[in-house]
C-alpha cells in the first residue's frame, strides 16, 4: 500500500495525520509533496512520513492520492501527475465546487476517483466528510471511508448530496466560530474574562454538539431540556427567535449553496 499526498496546506496534513494516528496507513506507506518545500518537509518531520521532490515521485507507485490543493490550482496539479498515475490508481479530490465531470475529464475515461468535501474540525479528529465515489469498487469505497473515518464521521454520498452536505458541514464551522465569538463578547460583557470567557462558549458549544450526537435525541429535546417556566433559558431562546437566529442560519446555508452552484457554472 502507497498513499501520496500533494499539498500539505492545514486539509492535506491534518487528513494525512489522522491517517497516520489511526493506523491505516503507516509512516514508510505515505509520501508528501507540496510546492512549498519548507511546508512538505515540515509535515514529513512531524508525521514521519515521507517527503517526495516532485508530485511526480510522490504519486509513483500510490495506490491512492489525495489531492489537497486550492481549487484554483487543482486542474493545473492533476494534470502534471496524470501520466504518473498508476493504471488502478484511485484519486481522491477535496477541492470546493470542482465537480466529479471536471475531475472526470482531466483523468481520462476509466480512472478511479473520489470527490470528498471535509470540514476543519478533521484537524482535531472531529470532522464531517462527504464521500463521493466514481468507478470504484465496493472495496475500495470502504478503505476510502475506513481513511476519512480516522478524523471523524463519513458519509457516502452522490454528487448532488456532497455539495448540500458541504454547505452546512463544509461551511458551518464558520457560523458556529461567529456564534461562539458572539457568545464570548456577551460574557465578557458580563464581566467575564476575555480568555474564560472563549473557553466557556468553546467548551459550551463542544459538550452540546456531543450531547446531541451521543443521546441520539433531537435537538428540540435537549432544548427543551434546559427551558424551566419562567427561567433564564427560555428568556434567552425568546431572544433569539425575536432576532431571527433560525432564519439568519437557514439563509446562511442556502446562499452557500447558491454559490456553490455558481461556482460550478450551473448559476
């Protein structure tokens, strides 16, 4: 088994680590390569993988390759290690917005490939990635989640679902950044310290997404939970509705996936 990564940007190193750590591939199977040198020797060093010179040595002889790079720069990347390839070589993409037709027509007919779309969360262990296989086998498709499943949940998907999963897992860790940050300034507010206060909305938004995840309850439950007549809660939750929380992230999910069809040229 040969995994080679090309780009070791925050993506590429935190789901080549969780890899790594969670013994699905071993050191001497991964090889790294990113245009910054210093960037790919680093994450070698760290992880006691591999550092290749080129992506073309990279990709020698991998079984698969996970494609880290900007969308911006990902058809130029693809196409320099395409006839590097070996012939059941299977790639795995996570670049935004760039579809499976795109990746399809830069690969060739017949090549294996896999598009995913990972959060920033994986970089903890706690990451959502859905998981578009194309030409794979069954087996295959289960190594590829067995990989992903190292930095936190998967989920097998088709196209359509990747891109409406992206825009609330993919981008959500922005909005609940924003919420924490918010939860923080009324703390401080309060009187609380600044670095108290951050660790208490961070920890606070950490233990309920856990709580949900682990009872398996719905969310309006374990609200509901929390809500005594006449309390402090349900003062609170009045206050959001008043100001539009719902609505506010509903749009926010929506106009990411707006621009995710925008971005692919279908708006």
């Amino acid at each position: 088994m040969r995994l080679a990564v090309i780009g070791t940007g925050n993506m590429g190193k935190a789901l080549l680590g969780g890899f790594v750590k969670g013994g699905v591939i071993s050191p001497s199977e991964a090889w790294c390569f990113d245009v910054y040198e210093e960037a790919c020797t680093k994450c070698a060093e760290e992880l006691g993988v591999n550092a290749a010179s080129s992506a073309q040595e990279a990709v020698k002889g991998a079984d698969y390759i996970l494609m880290a790079v900007k969308p911006v720069h990902f058809d130029d990347a693809l196409k320099s290690i395409k006839d590097s390839l070996e012939p059941g070589a299977v790639v795995l993409s996570i670049a935004a917005a760039v579809t499976c037709d795109r990746i399809g027509k830069i690969l060739g007919e017949g090549r294996k490939f896999v598009r995913i779309m990972p959060n920033t969360p994986a970089q903890v262990g706690l990451g959502v990635s859905a998981v578009c296989p194309v030409g794979l086998s069954s087996e295959e498709s289960d190594f590829v989640i067995k990989l992903l499943n190292t930095c936190g949940e998967s989920i097998l998907c088709d196209e359509n679902t990747l891109d409406a999963i992206g825009c609330v897992s993919g981008t959500g860790p922005a909005y609940v950044m924003l919420f924490i940050e918010a939860m923080a300034d009324a703390a401080v507010s309060l009187g609380i310290k600044r670095a108290d206060a951050l660790k208490i909305a961070a920890a606070t938004v950490a233990g309920s997404g856990k709580l949900a995840l682990e009872t398996g309850k719905h969310p309006a439950v374990l609200k509901d939970m929390v809500c005594s007549p006449g309390g402090t809660t349900i003062a609170g939750v009045m206050a959001l509705e008043e100001n539009g929380l719902r609505n506010a992230v509903i749009k926010s999910v929506t106009a990411a996936y707006d621009k995710t069809q925008e971005m692919k040229g279908n708006k």
